[in-house]
C-alpha cells in the first residue's frame, strides 16, 4: 500500500515560508498522513514520535551513508571517511567508537566552569545596556568558544570559524561539506608539531583498529574530517538553542519568572526548550529494503525524511504537545536522534543550554523580543533564529 494523504497537504523542507511556523501542519501530517509522500521532490516523511524513532533504530534497512539532505541523497555520493554521522556500521562503529573514547562524559564535565565564565564574559558588558542579541552577542559567542577551546582553535580564529559554518548551513552546504579545503589544515599541522590538551591532539595520536582489522591511527583527512564535523555541529546547534531559550522564555513570562525564582527547574527547562524547539529539525535515511509504517511502504530505493520537530510534539508521547511547560520532564524527545546514531554531543549541548540560562537569568530576570529585528532562518536540516534582538 502506498502512502495516501488529502490533496490539499503540502510540505516541503526547502520551503521558508512552511517552515517558519510549521506546527499546525505537522499536526495535520500526524493525524492525516503519518507516511507523507512529497511527489515533486520524491520523498516520504515521518511525523510521529514512534515512527521516527523506529526508523531511526531500522538502521540496517534504513541507513545514513547516502547523506542527510534530499536533494542530495539520490546522487550515490559516497561521504569522507570519518564523517561518521553519515556512515553505516561497521566504519560507523569503529569511528563512533573511536570519538566516545576522546569525548567523554569526564571531558564535558569538565567544562563546566569555563563555560560559565566564558557566558559571564559575554553577557557582563552588556548589563545596563538595554537590550542585547540573544544568538550575535551571546549563543554564538559560547558555543564558538566552547568548541573552539575542545577543539584547540585558537581563540582569535574562532569567530572566522563559526561565520564560515553559518554561512554553509545558510547557503544549503549541508549534504557532503567541501572538507579538504585548507579551512582546518593549518591548525592541524600546527597540532602536529605543538601537541596540546585538546580533542585534535587526541585526534592525531589515538591508535584505533579498522574495519579491516589493521591497527593504526587516523590519517591527516580523516583527522580534518572530524575537526570539521565537530566544528560545525559544535557551532551551529548548540547556538540556535540558546537563541530558542531567549525566544521561547520571552513568550513565556511567567514560566521564565518561575526559573528565577528557583533556579533548580533550570534543567528540566531546557529539555522542555530542546522539545519544544528543537535546533535540528529533521534528518534523513535511505530505504535499502521495502518499510512499513502505519499509512504504507516506504519502497527500496526511497529517502525517508524523519521529522524530529514533528515527533517531539506528537501527543501520543507528549501530551498537549504544542504546550510549552518547564514542569514537563519530557522523556524520549527526539531532538538528538536515537540508536546507533544518537548525538554524541547531546551532553555538551544540555551543558551549554544550563549554564547559559543560568548567567542569563543571574544578570537580565526579564526581557522581550524585538520581533521588528529577530531573523528566523529554517534551513532543511536545522531552525533557528539568525538574530534575536532583545530589550532587557
């Protein structure tokens, strides 16, 4: 059986203007047609939290390795080795393996106190100011550091660094990225010579066996293959949910006055902003094999596009899901993946998304967005906002 849906039903990741407010149409998609078919760019869609979920654990019949965009995926372009988010066991295996070994839970929890200085260190100057851009002078500016300082990026490059990654996602850079183009290689060869305590030092020297069984270590492009993924998804996620934080508590006063009155609903806060508004907002797999979910068959030789924005609003699993609430506690959200693939920098990103809120709250208790100003930038793998300006 075929996927079916109303005629009138239309979406389209491409499409800004869907996109910006896509919730009522997700709802649609959920209760309508919970297999979608979009005949113009040949593609199904998944709205439902456990149809997203099950796709994401079929990873032998779904896989990642032809890419995560669309548009791009039918070309049969095979990924860099190393650009493991977009690989299949058993190379996913053995890289995924490889990157836990040097981001550890020890190594995130680390962090903790620089993070929190480097917010101080952003959000200070701006006391008495009178309003402030929540992602230019505040989410982009953490998360640039954060990554920059794992990575071993020198600070003065940082900036330079997270342009060039937003500037890729916005510009729909986003199947297989241009990796060996020199933007990395400078600090790699750097690192070889002046080993340090960072992940690209560790990158460089880690012994690890292959998948054909060879022991060795990581050649110089697959070392720059991950010091570029980690880069950008460092950069980019992780400030557009600091952005949704200044967005969605701003629409949500009274909650936000309920986090400054008692900072220890700060976490469960966030989990609530990372369902709510998810930064990246659907992923893609590639059927393999004929799938059946509730309204058809995916057919072998289709893209699947997993809506995890959708997901984490689907009632089933989150009751009155369109509701924001910072007493939720929501269990199975979506927004990092799950299985084989889950994010491994979910962890870093909660981190970041705590501590930002926390200083925020300690300096500016109330604020309101500049909706004349605020930028919203849905792309077809992430959504955010670009700038957020804000009174205080």
């Amino acid at each position: 059986m075929s996927a079916s849906q109303s005629t009138d039903l239309y979406w389209d990741p491409y499409d800004v203007g869907i996109n910006t407010n896509p919730y009522p149409l997700f709802r649609r998609l959920r209760e309508e047609a919970p297999l979608y078919y979009n005949e113009r760019y040949d593609f199904y869609t998944l709205s439902r939290a456990d149809d997203v979920e099950r796709a994401f654990i079929d990873h032998k019949r779904l896989i990642s390795s032809r890419g995560m965009v669309p548009a791009f995926m039918k070309l049969g372009v095979e990924a860099p080795s190393g650009m493991f988010i977009m690989e299949d066991p058993p190379r996913h295996t053995r890289h995924r393996a490889l990157l836990s070994r040097v981001f550890t839970p020890r190594r995130v929890a680390a962090l903790e106190p620089k993070v929190r200085a480097f917010c101080a260190r952003c959000l200070d100057p701006l006391v008495g100011s009178g309003g402030f851009d929540f992602v230019k002078d505040y989410g982009n500016l953490v998360a640039m550091r954060v990554i920059g300082m794992m990575l071993g990026i020198p600070e003065s490059d940082q900036m330079a660094v997270h342009e060039r990654v937003e500037r890729s996602i916005r510009d729909q850079v986003e199947a297989y990225p241009t990796l060996q183009d020199g933007m990395y290689a400078e600090y790699i060869d750097w690192r070889v010579e002046h080993p340090s305590d960072d992940l690209m030092t560790e990158l460089l020297n880690v012994e690890f066996e292959d998948e054909t069984g060879t022991t060795r270590r990581l050649s110089r492009g697959e070392v720059l293959t991950f010091v570029t993924l980690l880069s950008g998804a460092g950069n980019e996620t992780t400030a557009k949910l600091i952005g949704w934080t200044g967005k969605v508590l701003a629409d949500h006063p009274d909650q936000r006055r309920q986090l400054v009155e008692n900072p220890s609903l700060i976490p469960d806060a966030v989990e609530e902003i990372l369902r709510y508004e998810p930064p990246g907002f659907q992923n893609s797999r590639y059927a393999v094999e004929d799938v059946v979910f509730d309204g058809g068959t995916v057919p072998a030789g289709s893209v699947v596009v997993c809506i995890m924005g959708s997901a984490n609003r689907d009632d089933r699993r989150f009751p009155d899901g369109d509701r924001f609430d910072i007493h939720r506690k929501p269990e199975g959200i979506l927004t990092f993946g799950f299985g084989i693939h889950f994010c491994l920098g979910a962890a870093l990103a909660r981190l970041e998304g705590r501590v930002a809120l926390e200083e925020v709250l300690k300096r500016f208790p109330e604020w309101t967005v500049d909706e004349t100003r605020a930028v919203l930038r849905p792309t077809s793998t992430t959504r955010g906002y670009e700038t957020l300006p804000v009174f205080v």
